[in-house]
C-alpha cells in the first residue's frame, strides 16, 4: 500500500490525510503540537472537554469530522509532538524527526520514507517592529488567539489590537470571549485602500460564502461588543518599564507612513500586533521546492511542488486562510496518494472552493499588504532583531560602513538573524531595512532568510543518539 | 483566565496542579502550558536577555519566536509555550548570565546556513 506522509495537522494537513486514506493510501500524520487541528483550531486539552467549544470557531463541526475519522482509522498513524527538523530528497524523501516533549531530553529521533510527502507547515504571523515591541506585554495576535483558545487565558485586561488585514477581527473576538477589554481594533491601512482590494467583482466573492460568513460573523462580534474598528491608524511606539504600560498610536499615510500630530496616547497592559503571515516554508526549500518571487511554494492544479512525490497545501502556498488550505490540502493528499481518476478532486468541487478562496486571498493581499512607509516609525534604539538584540542603528551603520553587496555577509557582519529564533520574527523585516540602507537593491547574493537546513535548533547529545528505524520502509537503512 | 463556571464554552471543572517558579509555587491547570501558569499568576517577564538585560515574555505564543525560555526540571532553554506544565515542574527563569554547568545544560545547534 502508498505511504503519504503529512507534516502539519491543521486544515490542510487534516484535509490531505483523509484524501489520501480515502484515495486508498496509508497515512502518517506528523504534528509538532500534542493535539490536532493547528493554530486555526487550537482548542483545550483532552483533559478539560467542554461542551460549547464550536463558539470560539469556524468550521469546529468540520474539524471534528476530520479529526475523528482520522483517529478511528487504523491506517492512520497520528504522531503528535514530532517536529521535523531537516528533510532530505536523493533517492526518495527522507523525513527526519524528533519526537517527545518539546525541547525536552531524550526524544526519540526517527526517519521516515514515504512514497509521498505532503508538506502543510503553516503560516505564523508576522510583526513588524516599533519602539517598545520587546516589552513584555506585547503579542502577536497569533499568541493571544492560543492562549485564548488553547487555555481561556486572556493576554490582558485592557488590550489594543493592531496592525493589518482581516484575521485582526478573530484576534479581537478571541481576546473578547477570554474576558479582555479590547480598546479597538487598529487598520493600518485606509478605507480607500480597503475598497480597491475588497469591492471589485464583488460577485466572485458569492462563491466564498464560508468566508464572507466568517468575517460577517467577527463583524458582527465587534458591533455587539462595540469595539471600534479605526482605519488608517498604527501602534508605533509601546511604552514601560518592564512589561507594556501605554501605547502611542499615530494616523498612517497610504504608504504606512505617520502623519506628525496625529499622535494618541491609550494606556494598555497588553497589545497585539500582527502585520499580515510568514508561511513556514523551511522544509519546502529544504526539499528542493521552487518558490514564487513572494516566496511562497509553487504548486500546480494537483497541489504538486517542482519535487517529485512532494505536494504543497494551505498557507505555504499563499496565505488564504482556512477554507483555502481545507480545498488544497483535499486535492494534495489525494494527488499523492496516486488518485488519478477523472473526478478527483482536483477536477471537482474542490478545484472550484480552491479557485473562489483564492480570489479572496489576492484581495487579502490588495487590500492589507505591507507598504513601506512603516520604517519611518523606526528609531535607531528600535530592536530589530529579538534574540540578538540588534538594533535598527547597528543594522544601518553595518550597512553602510561595510558597503558589502552580500546579505549574508551583512547578517555575519550584523549579527542580526542569527540568534535562537533562526531569523524567524525578523529575517524578512532585516532583509528589506538591509536593502534600503545598503541602496544596493537587491543585494546581488541570492540568500535569503527563510532557508534553514535544520529546521529547528536541537540538543547536540540529541543528534548524537542512533537513529530509530522501526519507521523505515522496505528495509532501507540510511 | 475565565473562570470555568463563567465560560460560555462550558469546560468541564479543570484538575489543578502546582509548579515552582523561582522558588515560589503557583497553580495552574492541567493541559496548560508553563507560559500560560506564569501569565495566569500575573507575571508577563520570563527572562532577561544577554547583551542589554530587559525583561522579555512570551512574545509569538506559538513556539516560534523563542523568547519565553525557562529552565524546567534542569534543563535550560525550554520554550514555556509549548511545553505543558506537569504537577511539581521546577522552573527558573533564565538570566542573562549563561549556563553555570555545561554538562547539565548540553549545547544547542542552530546553524544558519543561508
């Protein structure tokens, strides 16, 4: 029987394994989380069962279809608690893991050699850095949707949401139903702006009526609990000494840059901050996949990646949100299970979802995407890089003193994104301030920040232990 | 945290437990994190950092960002986030001092190879 391996148990990943079973694979299912379901459907433990949880979701009724025939199918293996830390394509995909508690001692690493590889690693959100991010206090949305969702803690009693695009609005309604007071829900970018990305051809958006639901439904949360909804308005400085005591916000200009004397003082004790999503695409490069020039995973109507018996879905191949990443991965674990036939699901309902959420993500990008006058919001004290405290003053005098052409030559010179995270929080903010500063745009080495051969950072004794082969297939040994 | 009886999502009565942060114990929640005990006992600052000693937290929540590491049990460099807090874990929030005892702690690989 066809071994399909999946790395990633939220919508896409949960997706492609029931295809692939249904399309008469066996499947292993790797997750770094000790449950299923991804950051989307983060959820509580099997320890606390509740019994209204479909509140704080979308598709919750989805999820447990998926989740509970994966769960009573013996030809699916679910692994929780492994993380991937490199693959390896030569004669075939080797997949190698490390599994047990998260960065505790001995895990048990183990290499898995599947027929088929289908990679649905995710997106975590990306915050651009201000004044002030550091503290203590301040989150990215993703964090507060975790804690809110995973255990019904709320980051803060008087919370500011801010940054860009429309996965603000599930932030704010998680925050509200955990028992935070959010102040408001900050846009950075105008209504003129959000017009021309949401409102052309409005009829293809009929089609996406489990998003527009979706989204209505926030829209709605924030009416019922009245949380202003502000446009054209940023966080650009956070304030404490040590964890976030207040906030200055500041009106943006159509670029994102601050318009001198708008400036408000709110006093906070938490602030989340989100900028749009980072996909997770380490272990796409690491198996050789093409990249689009936005870097995300090129794939084609099959959800195949330019690597042989490697398949993409979900946010790694655009970030478009959950019932996007439900239609890809449908389509990805089926192709990789072999399925051929005229009426798979790439030729079917899920080609159409797939080509209706795809329109929504483009307008997600139109109307939300980053604009470059955020780095007027800068200072030269601003950190930029988290884990090895580089600030943006270092990073502009490396730059300019050293005129080098090369970004990695610029980061072993900086330092900057090379600490713990693995230029993870900044990698992408540090190649674009590099690329001003240096004004030799693009910096002529083709590195980038987003390729780490090893996936996540490991104990040395870990790497030294012996291989376990139980999940090795036909006797192949490394 | 909102209280069990309160929440609209009607949990079942959560099992409690306790850890030691730093000598001082605290409860929390079976199937909580070590980061989400430390917040709920109104704590935000995890550790201090190397170069400049700030306070940081809990920052992505999702075990991406790595700046919530704690020691547990011995071992340094545990991302508070992403591991679960079991009944009676030790926990000492790193400084910026390093480790003191490199047979306990092991070195880490991080490459970048970019």
């Amino acid at each position: 029987m066809r071994e399909v391996l999946v790395i990633g148990a939220g919508p896409a990943g949960l997706a492609a394994a029931r295809a692939a079973r249904d399309a008469g694979a066996s499947v292993v299912l790797l997750d770094s989380s000790d449950a299923l379901g991804g950051q989307f459907w983060r959820h509580l433990p099997s320890t606390r069962p509740s019994r209204n949880e479909k509140l704080l979701h979308h598709g919750w009724s989805r999820f447990h279809r998926l989740s509970d025939a994966l769960e009573s199918d013996a030809r699916v293996r679910i692994l929780p608690s492994a993380q991937v830390w490199a693959i390896e394509v030569l004669d075939g995909v080797a997949v190698h893991a490390i599994i047990g508690e998260p960065d505790g001692r001995q895990r048990e690493r183990r290499v898995f050699r599947p027929d088929a590889l289908v990679l649905a690693t995710g997106a975590h959100d990306r915050t651009l850095p201000f004044p002030g991010w550091d503290l203590p206090g301040v989150f990215t949305g993703g964090a507060a949707q975790a804690l809110a969702k995973g255990e019904r803690l709320a980051v803060g009693e008087r919370v500011l949401v801010a940054g860009a695009g429309p996965f603000l609005l599930p932030v704010a309604q998680s925050l509200t139903l955990a028992g935070s007071r959010v102040l408001a829900v900050l846009e950075a970018n105008h209504a003129a702006r959000l017009i021309r990305g949401w409102s052309p051809r409005p009829w293809q958006l009929l089609g996406a009526a489990g998003k527009g639901v979706e989204l209505a439904g926030y829209v709605a949360g924030q009416v019922r609990h009245r949380i202003p909804y502000r446009l054209g308005r940023a966080v650009i400085a956070a304030h404490g000494t040590d964890r976030v005591e207040s906030v200055t916000t500041a009106r943006l200009d159509a670029h994102w840059a601050p318009v001198a004397g708008t400036e408000e003082t709110v006093e906070v004790d938490a602030i989340c901050v989100s900028h749009g999503f980072t996909p997770r695409i380490e272990l796409a490069i690491a198996a050789g996949c093409a990249l689009t020039r936005e870097r995300f995973v090129v794939v084609d109507e099959h959800q195949r990646t330019s690597i042989d018996g490697v398949y993409a879905a979900g946010e790694i191949t655009g970030i478009g949100g959950a019932d996007l990443a439900l239609a890809e991965g449908e389509i990805a674990g089926f192709s990789a299970a072999g399925g051929t036939s005229r009426s798979g699901p790439a030729r079917s309902g899920p080609a159409r979802r797939r080509r209706i959420f795809t329109g929504v993500a483009n307008r997600i990008e139109v109307a939300h995407g980053i604009q470059p006058g955020w780095t007027e919001w800068l200072d030269d004290a601003t950190v930029i890089c988290r884990c090895e405290e580089v600030d943006c003053g270092s990073l502009r005098t490396v730059a300019r003193s050293t005129q080098s052409e090369s970004f990695r030559a610029l980061k072993l010179s900086s330092r900057a994104g090379l600490g713990i995270c693995q230029g993870r929080m900044c990698g992408r903010t540090v190649e674009h301030l590099l690329c001003t500063f240096s004004e030799n745009v693009p910096l002529k080495d083709d590195a980038h920040s987003d390729r780490r051969p090893i996936a996540l950072p490991l104990r040395l004794s870990e790497l030294a232990e012996p291989t376990s082969h139980k999940d090795q297939r036909k006797g192949n040994h490394d | 945290m909102v209280p069990s009886h309160e929440d609209p999502i009607r949990p079942d009565d959560p099992i409690t437990l306790s850890i030691t942060v730093d000598g001082e114990v605290i409860t929390g929640l079976q199937g909580q994190s070590i980061a989400g005990v430390i917040m709920a006992n109104d704590r935000l600052g995890f550790r201090q950092t190397a170069k400049r000693d700030r306070p940081r937290g809990v920052f992505c929540g999702i075990g991406v960002c790595f700046d919530c590491l704690v020691e547990v049990n011995g071992l340094r460099d545990v991302r508070a986030c992403q591991r679960k807090a079991g009944d009676g874990d030790m926990v000492v929030t790193q400084g910026n001092s390093g480790p003191q005892d490199p047979e306990l702690h092991g070195s880490e690989l991080h490459e970048d190879v970019s």
